[in-house]
C-alpha cells in the first residue's frame, strides 16, 4: 500500500505546483484556484496518513485499502466539479441576461435612430 500512496502524494504536491505556477501566469483566477488547492491538500493529507486510510478503509468496510484512496479521489474531485458546473450555471444565466439587455437596448437605438431621420411628412390641410 506504500506505493499507491507515494504516487498519489506526487499526484498531489505536481498538482499544487501546477496550480500555483498557472495562478502566477495568470492563466487560472484566484478564486478557482482554491477548490485545486483544498484538493491537492486533502490528497496529500490522505497520502501522507497511512494511519487514516486504514481507518476509512475499516470504517467503510472496506477490506483492500487502496481501494479508499480511489473513492477519495473520486469523491474530492466530484466536489470540484460539481463547483465548477455551479460557475458554469451562473455564467450561463448572466450571459442570458446581458444578452437580452443588449437586445433590448439594440431595439431602443434603432427606434430612436429611425424616428429622428424619418422624413417629415407635411400634411396640408388646405388641400381638401
């Protein structure tokens, strides 16, 4: 079991590098940036603990040990996208919502600009 848990410590401690160098290039937001680093520190916590995975492993009932690292895995990275799909959602809805604003003020401009160079029709009521 000594192995799975090195990898998974390297897995993690690459993935905390990866996140720091990408926020220091700018390439990802601070904001998001913390949801890969919680989950690089839970991974490393459990690689690191040999004591707590055996203790999941016996209260899950779980009989092979590395088998918990995997669910773990799994369950942590789900949180994080799970996070990132509620992101999604809301940019979605606000990219909804500025885009029918922009309509709508795209509908006023044009209004506007028609009713101010129309030409005005003179009517002459003495033509009867």
């Amino acid at each position: 079991m000594d192995r799975p848990l090195l990898v998974l410590g390297g897995f993690a401690i690459a993935m905390v590098l990866l996140v720091l160098s990408s926020v220091r290039r700018e390439h990802i937001r601070v904001e998001y940036s913390v949801s890969w680093l919680a989950a690089a520190a839970i991974l490393m916590f459990v690689s690191f603990n040999r004591a707590a995975v055996l203790w999941l492993a016996d209260v899950m009932g779980i009989a092979y040990p590395p088998m918990v690292i995997i669910m773990f895995m799994f369950g942590v990275f789900l949180v994080v996208l799970f996070r990132f799909s509620l992101r999604i959602s809301e940019l979605k809805d606000n990219n909804i919502a500025l885009a029918q604003r922009l309509a709508i003020l795209e509908y006023h401009y044009k209004s506007t600009h028609e009713e101010q160079h129309q030409p005005s029709k003179i009517r002459d009521s003495t033509k009867n």
